[in-house]
C-alpha cells in the first residue's frame, strides 16, 4: 500500500548464522492442480522492523528447467517496494550471486542496515478477516481464454475495511498471463504496529509445461484514520 531495533550484534548474529538453513517455511496454503508440476514458492520469514520493513527469504526451483530463485529480499510494508535484495541463485537482484561463504556476512549487514529484529514474524493468519476489518480480493478476467496453453489477463482490486467504516484500495492493478484465478492466502501483522502484509497468488504457465504460483505481498495500514 502507498499508504530502536535491538541491535544486531554478536548473538543475534551467531543465531542467525546457525538458524538461517533452518528458517521455518510457512505453509500459504496454495491450492495445486492435479499431478507435480506446480512450482509453488518456499517463504520463509526472517522479522520486521519498528519502521514497517519486512525480511524474508523465497525460494522457488522448477526441477523441469533446472531453474531456481533464492534470495532474501527487505520490502517495505509502506510503499510495497523492495528495498533490498540479496540473490543467492538465478534471478539477478541489486547485490548480485553472493557466493554461500559470503552471504552470511552479507545477510547480517543487509538485516542491521534495515533494523530487522530476527525471529519477530507474528502468526501467518489464513483469514479475510483481521478485528473488525474484512479483506477483499475482487478480481476480474479482461481478455477472454483461449484455450490450450494461452493464459487470460486478470484486473483485481484488494480492499480492506468494513460497512460502516468505508473500504479502502490497498493494491490493484493488471496480472497478465494467468491460467487460474488469484489465489488470496491470508496475513502477517507486524507486531510493532497496526500493520500487517497481505499474501495472495496468481498462476502462470511456466517452462518445461509447470505452472508457476508467484507471490504478490502487499502492506496495508489498519490505523481507522487511514481510512
């Protein structure tokens, strides 16, 4: 949506370095079709900021092409931008590769840069509802599917707020080249503010005939005046 750390010294750092193959993938729920060949994404969150930054690591490998992704990227739950990214596989990211006898330095000095509290995720909820507020995912197909292989062009609106509050646009826009409907997967709320990161999925038709389910996370404001 346009809408002091601890500081990260010796433990935090140790605890990282040995945790960090370890980070906990969340479960997002991402409905599959039928048979192996869905490419879904591997998120595993690392924490917050105070300032409304969000640390995670993604991972998707497409064992048809041999192709993978995995990087940690820092968003900012403010304005849905990167604002940075470490590429630890195929991709490209501002950091370029970072080969693994680097990039535990490199993940320690991108988290303290960022004001990233290891560990302080909060629950992933797979809900549409957060207090009195309710999530909408309205979506809509703009160009008809024609059939085979050849996907459809999809505009959506994500909304949140209630009837007597009013409704306000976190995120819309234009998802081309989709072969299912976008998939809402639920939130994460930040557990130093009224914020939270909305989790929701499109799917493609990748390489080698796989489907690709990519991720879209957007931030949205819960502070009534916002609305």
């Amino acid at each position: 949506m346009r809408s002091t750390l601890f500081l990260l010294i010796f433990l935090p750092f140790i605890s990282f370095s040995q945790s960090n193959s370890d980070l906990k993938t969340l479960d997002l729920g991402i409905d599959k079709g039928p048979g192996w060949t869905d490419v879904t994404p591997q998120f595993k969150p690392i924490g917050w900021s105070k300032d409304g930054k969000f640390a995670y690591r993604n991972t998707m490998c497409d064992d048809m092409c041999g192709c993978c992704t995995n990087g940690i990227a820092v968003i900012s739950a403010i304005t849905d931008e990167t604002v940075e990214y470490l590429d630890f596989g195929e991709g490209g990211g501002d950091f370029g590769t970072i080969s693994m006898k680097d990039s535990i330095m490199e993940v320690r000095k991108t988290l303290s840069r960022n004001n990233i509290v290891i560990g302080s995720v909060g629950q992933f909820v797979k809900s549409n509802k957060i207090n009195d507020y309710n999530i909408v995912l309205n979506q809509k197909i703009i160009s008809a599917r024609d059939g085979g292989d050849i996907g459809f062009d999809l505009e959506y609106k994500l909304i949140v707020g209630n009837n007597n509050i009013g409704y306000k646009t976190v995120s819309k826009g234009l998802i081309t080249d989709n072969h299912r409907d976008l998939q809402y997967l639920g939130y994460i709320k930040s557990p130093f503010e009224n914020r939270i990161l909305i989790l929701f999925s499109n799917c493609s038709f990748g390489l080698e005939s796989t489907y690709w389910h990519q991720l879209y996370i957007v931030g949205c404001n819960l502070n009534p005046k916002t609305f």
